[in-house]
C-alpha cells in the first residue's frame, strides 16, 4: 500500500511534533509541497497561508469554510474528538496561568469562569479539585441545571452584575461581550482571555490564544497526529 505523502508549508513547535508522531505511522514528508498529497497547515487556517496548494491536494488545518469546495479537506476544528482533547489541553494550559499569575493561595480564590462550554466544563472540573472558589457564568437554563446537577457554584446575569467585585479571577471563554466597558471588577483582578477575540473590558487582560501550540506542543502536536491518522484510515 502506498504509504501517504505530507507536507508542512508554515512548520510550528506543534506542527513538528505532529510531523514527528505521524513518521512514526508511516507517513511520508516530503521535501516540496508540489510532492505532497496533503498539506498540513496551522489551525486556524487562514487563506494566505495556501499559496503553495493546489486543486488536487488535501488541506488539513481548520476553519476552511473558505477553499473552493472542489478542494479535499480535513477541518480539525469540526471533529468532535479533536476539539474535546484540545479544550482539555487549553484548560490545563490557562491553569497553569492562572496559578503563576493569580495574586492569592488557590484555596483563597474566588474564580469566575464565563461560559460552560468545552473549555469552561475542563477549567471548572480542574479548578474544583484544587479547592478554588469557582462560579460559572452559564446563559442557559440547561446548563445551570447541570451545574446544579454536578455540585459547582452557577451565577445567572443578574448575580452576575451584582458580583463582580468578589472575583480574585476572571476567565472568558465566551466569544461574545459578557461584561461590559463599565463593570466594577475587583482591585488587581486578573483577567485571562480564552476565547477568540478580547471580550473582557479594560487594557489590562491577559490574552492568551492559541495556548496548546504554544504551552504544550508535544501534547499539541500528538493530538494533531492521532486526529489526522483516524481520519486517513486504511491509508496508514
């Protein structure tokens, strides 16, 4: 069986060490893109980064609703497992954040996390266990009940507005404006922005996108490699 044949336009830390786990799977990297089946890019993707790609290539990177749709691609940030994984590395990533950062003990904190997706499930499961005092911002009434349901602290908007200045921390995962330019916040409250954008008001946010690539690219780059392997099947 002929072995896949691959290519990495724009290496990174975690990239390379996809390169490094799929070699091990058999898959070849070439020296040119014009050898390769598969062009490996950045996720997010952005269209000026393809300018080596052509037609009969498959890209793989993320958000690339953008390629002409006669153009083979594999989108991680639509597989589920990938963006599962990725959160839990994002979570430990803003954690170890927060610890260096954070003003006060952990046991001392009082964190709130904004929004119960992916990210804020991880960060609120990891923050519980070393004792923070943490209260998550949840929009729906469905996911307030989970939290009731699990035992973690909620805030709904209204107790949002009323709390504000009790957090020693605040993480936004939430790609929208929660809080806005007026809020009261705590003296020296540190604010970490997840989510992508900066949504968190005033000039002193933290912002810290794209953190497994750049905190963790081993465990960045093997869970590029398990994605891709999965999805290339029979071919490895």
């Amino acid at each position: 069986m002929k072995q896949p044949t691959m290519y990495i336009p724009m290496p990174t830390p975690a990239l390379c060490a996809a390169e490094r786990q799929l070699k091990k799977r058999g898959v070849l990297f070439a020296d040119s893109p014009q050898d390769a089946e598969y062009l490996l890019y950045p996720a997010p993707t952005r269209l000026e980064m393809l300018s080596d790609c052509t037609m009969d290539q498959t890209v793989i990177g993320g958000n690339l609703d953008f390629l002409n749709e006669a153009v083979e691609r594999l989108d991680l940030l639509k597989d589920p497992y990938y963006l599962a994984a990725n959160a839990a590395i994002t979570a430990e990533a803003a954690l170890a954040l927060v610890l260096k950062e954070l003003n006060c003990e952990i046991s001392a904190a009082n964190i709130l996390i904004l929004g119960w997706g992916r990210i804020g499930k991880c960060l609120t499961h990891q923050l519980h266990h070393l004792n923070a005092n943490v209260t998550v911002y949840a929009r729906k009434d469905a996911d307030r009940a989970m939290l009731r349901a699990l035992g973690y602290r909620y805030c709904t908007r209204e107790d949002l507005d009323r709390s504000l200045c009790r957090y020693h921390c605040i993480i936004n995962t939430v790609p929208a404006p929660v809080l806005g330019d007026n809020a009261i916040l705590r003296s020296g409250c540190l604010k970490l922005e997840l989510a992508s954008g900066i949504w968190l008001p005033g000039r002193d946010v933290t912002v810290a996108h794209g953190l497994p690539g750049l905190c963790k690219p081993e465990a960045s780059g093997a869970l590029i490699a398990k994605t891709i392997a999965y999805h290339l099947g029979g071919k490895l």
